[in-house]
C-alpha cells in the first residue's frame, strides 16, 4: 500500500453512517472522575461494594470442575444457556409474564438487546418513540440505523396516534415501535403509573407498533408496592406473549453483576427467533461460563443481593433528598424516586447544566452528568442527573452542599 | 392490545434485513451431532480436552480475590482492559505489526468483529470482495447490511481492479473491502502463498479499500515456516499500522478458550477510535472478568497452549489425510492443510455434498458440513467440509471409511 494513504482518510471512510458522538463527551467526563478528591455524582453504575464476590468465586470454581467443565470454556447455543434461560422462565413468572424458554434469548447485557432491537426493527428515516428525556444509550444504539424520533409522554397524555403517524411519514418513514423505562428510570429516577402504562400500550395498538420495556431498574424498589411491568398488564389483555406486543428487556448488571454482561429479551417466539439469528451472526453467543455461572448466581443470591441492594441504595436516596432539600436554593426542582440510582434535577431558569460541571468539577470537586445528552432534540439544558450509587451518605451530603453553592 | 395482533404479524415486521437463513440450516445439522454414535466431522470447534481448566481455575480464583477484586464484576471501558491490550500489543509486535493500545480493540470473538467491521463499512448494495469458499460466519456477518459480495482469487490471479469497480457500479455501489482468512482458512484448510498476499495488497490498494484480515487460525501451524501476516507486509511497505490499509481481527477461541468470548481488533487509530464507539453502542465492553482471565491465561499458558494444540491437531490431521488416501475414490480430491482444523474435499462431478449428508447420516452415522453454505453464489453443491478437530484418531479412520464407502 502506497504512503499517499494517509491515516486521516479513515474518518470520512467510516462516516456512512450516523452515531451518536455524546458518547465521547460522556466519556471525557467520565475520565474526571478518575481525579482523586472528586465527588461522583455521575456514574449510575452499581456499588461493588454489594458484587456477591464470594459466591461468584464459588460459582467460577464450580463450573470449572468436574465432567463438564470443558463445556463452560466453549462455545454454546445463540439462545443462550438452557438452564439459565429456564431460571429466568421464572423469573418472568413471577412478574406476571407466563412464557417458555423459546420467548427468551440471552444479550450480553440490555445494551446488546437495545442494540439487537433497533437492528431488527429499525431502517433509515423511520421513527422511535421515546421520552424526553431517556437513557443515553438506547439513543446510541438506535442512532447506528439512522431513526428520527418523536416525544412519548404517557404521563402527561400522548399526542394522538395521527399525529404521530403523520409526522414519521412527513419524515419518510414509519413509526417502528416505542421505547420506555417504565421503573426508576435513567435518568429522571420516575416511575410510570399504571394508568400511563395502559395509555401507552392503547397508543401501541393504536399504532401497531411494539413496545421496547427497559426494565433494567425495576428490581430496585425502595418505597411502595411494585407495579405490574407492561409486558405483563400486555399479556393480561391479549392471553399470551406470544400475542403481546411487548419486547421485555431484562438484565443482571443491577443486581448481580454487570461485569458477566448478561442480560435477555423475552418476547414473541418468532421476533425471538430471528433475534437468536441476530446473535448469532453478530457473536455467536454470550460467554459460556458467565451465563453458567450467572444460572448459579440467579439462584443462590438473586433474592439476597435485591435485598441488599435496595437497604444500600434506600439509604444514599434518602441522604441525597435529605441533602437537596437543605441545600438547594429556590428555584431548584428534583424527583423523588421510588427506587434506582437516579435522582433529576431542574436547575432554576437559564442555568445551564454543561457550564455546571464545568465550574462544578473545578471549583468544588464534584461531577455530576448535563441533563441535555439525554433528550434526542438538544433540550434540558437546564437539568442535571445526580447518581447516589457510588458515594457514601456524608459524601452525598457534602457533594450535594458544594454543588448548591455554585447554583 | 387486541387479539387481533397475531403472532405470525411479527416475522413480516422483522424482515427489513436480509440475513443468511444458511444459519438455521446449520444449526438443523448441529443438532444432529448431538445423536449418540455419530462421527462428526462437521464441528470445526475446538477439543474441549485442550481447554487450559487448571489454569482458568486459578485465574478466575484470582481475579476475584483481593482489593481490585470489585473490579472483575463491574463495567469497565469500551475498548477493552488495558493489561490485555497490552499483551496483545507485544502478541502484533512478534507477529511483525508494531502498534501500540490505540491501535487495539477488544471485541467479543472475532465474530463481533466481523459483525462491527460490516456495520461501519457496508451500506446496502455496496460490494465485499470475498474467496469462493469462505468463512460462513463472515457472511452471516456481512449479509446483515445488505451488500453484495463479488468473487477473490488470489492465488489464481485476482480481476482487474477496474472489473471489481466495474461490477459494483453495475450494482449500484462500491467495492467496500476484502475480507480473507489467510492461513489454514475456513472451511477449506489452505494458505495463501506470500505472492498471493502481496497480489491481495496491491489489488487492495488500486482499489484503495482496507483488507480484512482474519486471522482465527493462524497460531495453528503444523508444518513449515509461519508465512508473515497481510498486516505485516503492509506495515513493511508503509512503515506503520496507521498508514496500512488491512484490518486484522484475532482471537483466543481456537487458542485459549472460545467460551470467553474474547477477541480483537488491530488498525488504523481513526479506525478503532470509531468502532470503539460501535463498540459502547452494542454492549458497553467485552466481559471485566472474561478480559482479566484471559490476560492471564495469555501470559501463563498461551505458548504453552499453542504447542500442545498443534502437536494434538496434527495428529488428527496425519489421521485424517492418511484415510482419505486409503479409502476416497477415484475422482474424489482434498486439500493438505498445514495447519487448522479442516480438510475440504471436492466430491466427483455430480456427487451432492448435501445429499450426501443426509445418507451419511442416516446410513453411516457420519456427520459433516456441504460445502455450498460457504459460497456467496450456491456454489460447490459437490464439496464438503470436514474437520479433524474432535472425533480421535480411530474414529477419523472408521468415519472416513464409511463415508467413502457412500460416495
């Protein structure tokens, strides 16, 4: 190859396709968290200090031995890890969603399932109903396909099925399903009422579209009862999952562990069985042993690490609001989740989020994440998402009294 | 949502994409290995006996023993563990291709890398440049995005470059890339002469399109001198891995371990910074854990393990050659690998590689895999794959003979 070939010729080569460069932003900011001293609010990931490391070394020593261990270091099925599937049968069983095996495939993480989803379901010019604003990620991994997106907002009343019916086909395509995190979103921390959750599934019907169920959070419920999952007030109405209309997105990465990258779809047998073509053209299968070993974790510390977890995170929550409510100047607005990782915060008009961390990280060592990345249309610059998984109660009360001085 | 919505609704939705149906028939076929008393030839999967268990035991032990023990359990970044990286740098460095982190990422098996180097390189009705055979996992992968494939040969000569250019302007695109498995290739066992490497890197260079080089069974020589990698022999011509044009995806599957899931790229820094995102976008990161094993893994066992798989592979393959000699008939050839785990054969004129199959099964209780599936065209209707991989030696004679005796 001759020397004319330059490395910057790359960029254009590789640009065919649309993407979502916040990720890069993100990821700078993420990098200042790594400067001692600094107080994170921005993280949203789990607490190690609750990863159920004892029985995961069981678990891995386990599997290694005895006749079968050579299985756990080689390939296996696109599906995913029959035993591990059959436990998750259950898992949905008890959420209200009767299914068999051949409803589940395994994802490495609900990352890969979002990405495997709008994949499948996704072409250029055609729309993806979300919330404003939703998690970051399903943004970046629909954006690979090029969608548009329209504004779902089930709490407050959605536009009528028409309107958004008209407005994809004003932007050449078709609306191609709706996507939510119904508990303890990413990244307001709200939970959709049952009403709304009812609202939304009318409005998918209407528009013959599925629904995209993010349940990532759903397990960690601090306060109050938990409410029925979509997928399940769906099957309530039509008889079966495979009638639903409803794709569930699971995940083990907030309960046990998100370092295994297990997570699963559970859905219609025939959506299913062309997303285990998906899989498997795309890596053949998640890692054997980490699905074995997950099947392991599922059933001997499921419970206690929920458990655990919602006592930890309860506790930061609580600290975290206690801690806005002394601190925060008037003007200021925030949620009061139920559950999950997440906390929203309003800032007072014409306070913008971006400059915040700017001054934020420099000034009072603290880091939080700008509201903005998280709407698909540039709005919010006025909101930041403040995590309490990661710092201690006093931390959060520290961090959460130097950033109100700088508001 | 109402009874109407049929199950059956859903596979009309999903069929936006193109994809390579070939799979499911494959997995018909792999199911049928799982019959006791059949001799399966169709694999091409590595010996689980091979797999480093004691050494897994131990890693795995001590990775989640200690102060960064959380660390194995959480999310960790995109591009992949450092320490890994860092092997598989000095791993390029032997191997001729001086690079440094940036150049590397980590994907889930090469597969993955296939799958994102498709994704970032083909739009519909573009062109991949692929050897008739080739690796059907590379199909799979590519056919995702639509693109039509156009025929390399070069051993025997490669077309014009303006013939390639040509013909995919006819197609309504561009020639996008050459995809090649250059050493003891899937499915057909053969290496490509240096001459022929440096054919590839010119015609790859008037065409100015990188080439893919996969490398997943390169480490498994038998016999003779390792012939330099594509990327060496580029980065010798330009004098850096940023200035070279070829892709090279490697693997620890047919090394350490394909149950890991553990794989990489090495490229261009603009080209690995953008898949990094592709890779954010689909799953976050590869496995903590599986990437912090298979560090060690590298480190402690990877000589090791490469000369124990050659030594045991050869065996197969002496077993496998010295019983096609005795037993195929007249009109029957085959390849002579020297290393890899596959020997092709070409059936006499009119002889179907699928048809056979069915009586191999039913009669002879032999298993293997036509050779069609591995052509873009439905070519090769009288080839067959067969691999040496599990079956021992005894079992290669007796399932060779009984397959010779229906031929």
């Amino acid at each position: 190859m001759s020397n004319r070939a330059q490395a910057a010729e790359w960029e254009p080569r590789y640009a065919g396709r649309a993407e979502h460069m916040r990720a890069s932003e993100i990821r700078e900011l993420l990098k200042l968290l790594e400067e001692p001293g600094i107080i994170s609010f921005a993280g949203g990931i789990p607490d190690p200090a609750l990863f159920p490391l004892e029985a995961a070394r069981t678990a891995y020593a386990e599997v290694l031995s005895g006749a079968g261990a050579g299985a756990a270091l080689q390939y296996s099925v696109s599906e995913g890890y029959q035993p591990l599937r059959q436990w998750i049968v259950r898992h949905m069983d008890r959420l209200g969603v009767p299914c068999d095996e051949d409803n589940i495939v395994i994802t490495c993480g609900s990352q890969q399932a979002l990405e495997f989803l709008g994949r499948v379901l996704l072409s250029p010019s055609d729309t993806a109903l979300v919330t404003t604003p939703t998690y970051l990620g399903a943004l970046q991994a629909f954006s690979a396909y090029e969608p548009r997106y329209d504004e779902l907002r089930p709490e407050q009343g959605n536009r009528t099925p028409a309107s958004y019916t008209e407005r994809a086909a004003a932007g050449g395509g078709s609306v191609k399903f709706a996507y939510i995190v119904p508990d303890f979103a990413n990244p307001t921390g709200e939970t959709l009422s049952v009403a709304a959750r009812k609202r939304l599934l009318d409005l998918a019907t209407e528009l013959d579209i599925p629904i995209i169920e993010d349940s990532a959070y759903a397990a960690l419920r601090f306060d109050g009862e938990p409410l029925p999952a979509i997928q399940a007030l769906n099957v309530a109405q039509c008889g079966s999952i495979d009638r639903a209309h409803t794709i569930y997105c699971g995940t083990f990465s907030k309960t046990l562990s998100p370092g295994l990258r297990v997570g699963w779809i559970a859905g219609p047998k025939p959506l299913i069985r062309r997303l285990v073509l998906v899989k498997q053209a795309s890596d053949l299968n998640s890692a054997t042993i980490n699905q074995m070993v997950m099947r392991r974790l599922a059933e001997t510390s499921y419970e206690r690490q929920v458990t655990a977890a919602r006592v930890h995170y309860r506790r930061r929550r609580d600290a975290m609001l206690a801690a806005l409510e002394r601190y925060m100047p008037k003007g200021a607005t925030w949620t009061q989740p139920q559950g999950g990782l997440f906390v929203w915060v309003r800032l007072p008009e014409g306070c913008d989020g971006a400059k915040l961390l700017e001054r934020a990280v420099a000034e009072a060592k603290v880091a939080f994440v700008p509201g903005a990345a998280f709407f698909f249309d540039g709005r919010g610059r006025n909101t930041i998402r403040l995590s309490y998984s990661l710092p201690g109660e006093e931390q959060i009360d520290e961090g959460i009294k130097r950033l109100a001085r700088m508001i």
